[in-house]
C-alpha cells in the first residue's frame, strides 16, 4: 500500500517520549501522519471532530486502559482498526483485546528499529485489511444494484431512470447526483434530472435544462476529453472551471462519466461530494449500471418502433379491404383479388419461438408476403446474388433482361444504387423502373449466415396507363409475341399508389427489424427468472471467493479461486488468469486451466492480452466472438475450437493488478447478466491481489 493514502493515524500513550519517538519514526521513516493523545479521554474528544485511519494504543494508562479505550472505540466507531501495545508477559491482555475486536498486539520492550518496521508493517496491513472489507461489502452491494436494475427492467422508463440516477449515489457513498443525454452531432447536453438533494439545496432561479458542450465547465470536461474525470478537490485551480452560478450547490468533490454506445458518447453521469476520494471502482460502478439503462432506453426505443410498425400493417390491410372486393373471383379491371386477412405463417405470434431469421424462414416470409400484397420479392446478397427464390411471377423483368441488353442495363444500375444507398444508410429506397415504369424497392435485412443482405420488392404499379411500356417497348423494337407477352404480365401486377408502396417497403423492413430481434424478445422473461433465480447462489460464490482470497496465505490459492469462481459463475469452460507487472508494464500468465498447454504458449507469443492492455487499463472489459476468424494470429483460436471469450481487468484504486479470461468451446457469446457478475467478481478480489503483491 503506498504511504500517502494512509490519511492520518492516532497514537494514544501517556508517556510523552514514547509518543514523540514513535511519531517521529513513523512520519520520517515510513511516511505515516500520525497524531499523538496523551490519554484515552482527550483521543475521544478528538475523534467527535476528526476521522482517522487506525488507532494505536498502550495499555497501561490512569483512569482508563487500553482495553477500556478499546471497547469504547469499537461501540462509536468500529471501522476505526486498533492496534494495541502490551508488556511482556502480558499473554491475558492480549486475548482480552482481540476477544475485544483489536486486529493486532505490539509488545513493547523489543529492539527499537524492528519493533517500529512491525508496528509500520502491522499499521498498512490492518488499514489495507479495512478498505478491502469495505471495498468488498460495497462491490456486493453494488452487484446486488444491477442485478435489482436487471429485474427491472420491464417498469417504465422514468422510475428506471430515476432508480439508475439514485443508485448512481448510493453506491459512489455520494451526496448529489444527476445525469443528461448527450448531442455530440449538435454539441448540446440535454438534462435530464438532478438527484433530490441537489435540487432540494439549489437557489438557482430558472434552471436550464440544455447547455452548449464547449460552453460548460468542468462537468463538462468527461464528454470533451472522452473519458472519466475525478476531481477530488474542487477548490484547486483549473483550467476547465468557469465558475458556479450564484445558489448553486457547493462541491467539493465530483466525478463525471461519459457513456458510450460504440464510438458515441450517448450519456453523461456525474455525482459529487463523496466524504472520501473518487475511484476506479466508482467510475467503474456508474459505467456499468448507465451503460445497462442505456440498453434498455434503447430496447424501449425500439419497441416503439415495433409498435409503430404494426399501426402501419393495420393501415395498409384496411387499405387493401377498402379498395378491393375480397374473394377468390377477379375483380371488373382483371386483377387478382387480395385476402384482407394476414396467413398466419407471417403473424408475430407464430415467430415467437423463432431464435433468429435464417435463409428458410426468410424464405417462407417472403411468400407470405408476397402472395398477400401480390407483389414480386427476392433476397439478394451484398453483391447482388439471389438468395432465395423469387416469390410470385418476376417474368417482365426477366423476359426483358433476357431479350434486351438495354433493359438488363437498366436494371443492373438501379440495383447498384440500391445496394450503395443500403451499405451508406442502412435504410429503404424505393425507385421507378425506367423501362418498365413499374415500382421497386429495397432495404436492409440480417440473415446469421450471411451476415447481410438486400430484400427487394419488385413490379409494383402505381399507375394503370401503358404509355412508358409500350415506350420501352419501341425503343427497343420488341416483336409482336414478345410485346403482347409483356403487356400481359403487365396487365396481372398489382396497383398502389406511391405513397402505398413506401409504406409496404417499410413496413417489411420493420417487420424484419422485429423478428431478427425476436431471440432478445422472446428470452427477456426467461432470463429474468434465471437470472432472480440464481441471484442469491452467484452472490454468496462471488462472496465466498472474496473471502476465501483475503484469508488465504497461498499465492497459487487466490489464482487457482479467482479462475474456479470467474468460469463457474460465467458458464464458460476453460480460461486464464494474469497478474500485470508495473516494472516490466506486462500481464504475466499465473494460472489457465480448460486448454491445451500449446494454445496458451502460442497465445502469450501473440500478446493477446497485452494487444488490448491499454483497454483493459482503463478499466473496460473485453468480448469477443471467435466464429469464422480469419485474422492472422487468431489460427490458434480456431486450432482450439474456441467460440467466444472475454478479458475482465481486475482494477483496483491503486492501478490494474491483473486480469481474467474466460472462454468456451461451446457457447457463442457471453451473456449479459454474466458479463455483470464477471465484472463483481474482478472487483471484489482486487484486494486479494494487492495482498499477494
């Protein structure tokens, strides 16, 4: 532990030479603040004011004793360590005062230079001891934090947020809080709540509720620098202060967290006056439950969506009932009729227990569709290849791109620019063919083995003259039996009008969206039961592990835990567990089981875990997915079998200490609630590791 996060100790004796020689051994030597009492009495007058990180006391002193002190100090303050000096020969005492809750005895009476390097020794253990008990009640608390946030995540958005804001508190042992979205496109914060306390102190009139980024202070710092901001000591000059408006809440201490989704910054969460210094640990704990209420303002978003889209299938079919006789005869202008019902192979409640779209589905959904809306539909690859079959007749497009360079020209350069429009936007586009005159379209659509592709909706009229046809039809000299042909096929294509048909290209490129998704949809409610299920099983491993790393004297013990602990809560099969070196600024292997001895000398050959240290450093974990790599230096992956794995740092106030990997041969991701309970454990055996170092 280094010597200046010891704040300041307290040293009780009535004997004043002694006071005065241990003080200054311990300040000068071992750099220990120590303020010195010459009895009992005087050092609790001074505690009511003071805080301080241990207390030293002697034993035999008038009107009260050591052991008197101690119990006294225990009832008001027992988070406060006690050190307590004995004579020789004093055995009673010394079981008296650890029955009593003293963590260490010094005899005194021994050479002075050794007695003074076990009393220093003995000093940072029992503080180090102190904080990675607190550190490790508050990681359990905080764990239990997101996992209550993970049960709620089916109440409304509003109580959520303002649950995320108050944890966000609690959790950092803060006073104030709030958090705001962030505009990086148009440099604008947008407030969204301030935690009670602050507007409860707040004499500001007015309150604005959006600020210019450039313009705002040092609060506004995490989102310019793009990173966590602790300041811990607000009355400092800075260059990033602008000053606090008259009523503001006065700060002493304050913590800014910028939240990203990918390379955006999307929120930005702060809290302040915390009675101790901010941490890794507190950056650590906003960043995770911001970033899971930040998935679920996401997910709410894109039920609406869902939502939205399904008012826009009711639209379309009472459009299609209104305009069309519904049975199975043909209509006065010869075109085909159209049910006014949905099959039931394209209702949402068929595709419940649907895991994903592949190629089949895609395929049966594409006929559905397609004899509903009677329009012609094929999924293409990125580079234009079919990849299922066309659904209803595309014969004018095919007999013209057959017969007519000209027509295959044409054709092949809208389908160029869909493709363009797709890869830039990720978003629809509809076009009018200049041959035929009829209306295509095309969007987006993610297929797993493929990873993507382009649905296309083809031979849509959205007029019922002949004129552009018959044009085309000229320019190019048709014959008479290819002519008729065409007009022919012409003649049976469905007719909407524009705006109807942009209205079918979204609303199959929603329903896409919605059953590509229908896997998160469908488990969120089983998971949530698994996750309440095993909750009070993970958290008493995750406190067990915890416990068993700070009593365990054996280095290979705490690696040999950590690993057991990280892979069995994860339900991955195999992993690794590495410490980091300051001098030599490497994560060394200290630990693997799960994998061949190869894989592990060929993976420290590549530097997977150095190759991402500057990550891990600040404290982000890692996941990944190792299907179908073709990276170089990822062979030994594949040699392996290996499907996903993830890097966990082990972060503590002082610095990194290590970090765990996980992986599995089996399973493809990681889940989300056991990334959590990933990231609990590496917080709560950092402590273990600082020991061990």
């Amino acid at each position: 532990m280094e010597a200046e996060e010891i704040n300041k100790i307290l040293y009780v004796d009535d004997e004043p030479a002694l006071l005065e020689v241990t003080k200054l051994f311990l300040e000068q030597k071992y750099n220990i603040p120590v303020e010195t009492k010459n009895s009992p009495e005087e050092a609790l007058k001074y505690l009511t004011t003071e805080t301080v990180d241990l207390i030293i006391s002697d034993y035999e002193m008038p009107d009260m004793n050591g052991i008197e002190f101690l119990k006294i100090s225990k009832e008001k303050y027992p988070k406060i360590p006690f050190i307590i000096y004995t004579g020789k020969g004093r055995e009673e005492v010394v079981i008296e005062a650890l029955n009593n809750g003293a963590e260490y005895y010094i005899q005194k009476g021994g050479e002075p230079k050794s007695q003074f390097a076990e009393l220093s020794h003995k000093i940072r253990t029992a503080i180090e001891k102190k904080k990675a008990e607190e550190k490790l009640i508050r990681d359990e608390k905080r764990f239990e934090t997101l996992l209550e946030f993970t049960n709620r995540s089916t109440s409304d958005l509003r109580s959520l947020m303002d649950y995320a804001l108050e944890e966000n508190i609690t959790n950092t042992e803060s006073t104030h809080g709030y958090f705001a979205f962030v505009e990086e496109e148009n440099n604008l914060l947008r407030m969204y709540s301030w935690s009670k306390n602050a507007m409860d102190e707040c004499r500001i009139k007015d309150i604005a509720r959006e600020f210019s980024i450039p313009k705002t202070g040092l609060w506004g710092e995490p989102i310019r620098e793009r990173r966590a901001i602790i300041t811990n000591d607000y009355s400092k000059d800075n260059p990033g202060k602008k000053g606090l408006p008259k009523g503001h809440v006065a700060i002493k201490r304050h913590l800014g967290v910028p939240i990203f989704d990918g390379e955006k910054i999307v929120m930005l969460a702060g809290v302040a006056n915390k009675e101790n210094e901010y941490d890794e640990s507190d950056i650590r704990q906003i960043t995770l439950l911001m970033k899971g209420l930040w998935n679920i303002i996401r997910h709410h978003e894109y039920e609406k969506k869902i939502e939205t889209a399904k008012n826009e299938l009711r639209d379309i079919k009472a459009a299609i009932s209104s305009d069309h006789s519904i049975n199975n005869e043909k209509e006065e202008n010869g075109l085909p009729s159209i049910s006014s019902e949905i099959p039931k192979a394209v209702t949402d409640e068929n595709f419940r227990d649907k895991s994903h779209l592949n190629l089949k589905k895609l395929q049966d959904l594409q006929n559905s569709l397609s004899e509903v809306l009677g329009v012609s539909m094929v999924v293409l690859s990125p580079d234009g290849r079919p990849l299922t079959e066309i659904s209803k007749s595309g014969s004018i497009c095919d007999i013209l791109g057959h017969n007519y360079e000209k027509a295959a020209e044409i054709c092949k350069e809208h389908l160029v620019r869909a493709i363009e429009n797709i890869n830039r936007n990720n978003t629809p586009k509809t076009w009018e063919c200049e041959a035929t005159g009829l209306m295509c379209g095309a969007f987006p659509v993610n297929i797993p083995e493929v990873s993507a592709g382009m649905w296309c909706i083809r031979n849509c009229r959205i007029n019922t003259g002949y004129e552009k046809i018959d044009r085309f039809l000229r320019s190019v000299q048709a014959d008479e039996e290819t002519s008729r042909q065409i007009r022919d096929e012409y003649s049976a294509q469905k007719i909407y009008s524009e705006s109807e048909f942009k209205k079918i290209v979204s609303l199959i490129w929603y329903l896409n969206i919605y059953l590509s998704h229908i896997e998160d949809l469908n488990l969120r409610m089983l998971k949530e039961a698994e996750t309440r299920e095993s909750y009070y099983e993970t958290s008493g491993k995750l406190k067990e592990a915890g416990l068993k790393i700070l009593r365990s004297d054996s280095t290979d013990d705490i690696f040999r835990i950590t690993l057991i602990t990280a892979i069995d809560i994860s339900g991955m099969d195999c992993g690794a567990l590495y410490s980091y070196d300051e001098k030599s600024d490497q994560m060394h292997l200290r630990h693997y089981t799960g994998v061949t001895e190869k894989f592990i000398t060929e993976r420290d050959k590549s530097g997977l875990i150095n190759r991402y240290y500057d990550i891990i450093l600040k404290g982000d974990s890692i996941y990944k997915s190792c299907r179908n790599t073709g990276k170089s230096g990822e062979e030994s992956i594949t040699r392996e079998n290996i499907k996903t794995y993830g890097i966990i740092p082990i972060i503590h106030y002082s610095g990194i200490k290590g970090c765990i990997v996980v992986a599995s041969h089996t399973a493809d991701r990681i889940e989300y609630d056991k990334k959590l309970m990933l990231e609990a454990l590496a917080a709560q055996i950092a402590p273990g590791f600082i020991k061990e170092q």
